[in-house]
C-alpha cells in the first residue's frame, strides 16, 4: 500500500470487493475508537494481539451477515 493509508487501502479493496470482510491491524492505542473504521464487515484489532483474539475476530465476521449491496 505505497503511496496509500489504511482507510484509502480500505475503501480501494471496498469498491473492487464489495463483501470482502476487512481485519485492521494497528500498533495504534486508540485504532478500536477510531469512527472511520466503523464500517460494515469491517473490524479492527489491536497490536499485540495473541492467536486467540485474532480467531475470535475472525470468528466474528463467520457470525456476520454481508451488508446489503442495495443500501437500505
């Protein structure tokens, strides 16, 4: 992602993959606070993060149903 933040990177991966779940990663304190990150399909974990928390987060998007492609 040269040249690109993570909420640039994000929404390019959106607009060629709308249903792909994101996971966020950040060395960031505050990365859970952060609104721009409060998307659909979208979940952030912060760093350091042990195997287990990571599987639960992906366990979290298997619970979630994609975002509905028509906007309502």
């Amino acid at each position: 992602m040269p040249g690109m933040n993570g909420i640039q990177t994000m929404e390019q991966i959106r607009d060629m993959h709308f249903d792909l779940p994101i996971l966020i990663s950040s060395g960031q304190p505050d990365i859970e606070q952060w609104v721009s990150f409060q998307r659909p399909n979208v979940a952030v974990i912060a760093k350091p993060f042990t195997l287990e928390e990571i599987l639960a987060k992906l366990r979290e998007f298997a619970l979630i149903p994609p975002p509905d492609k028509t906007g309502s």
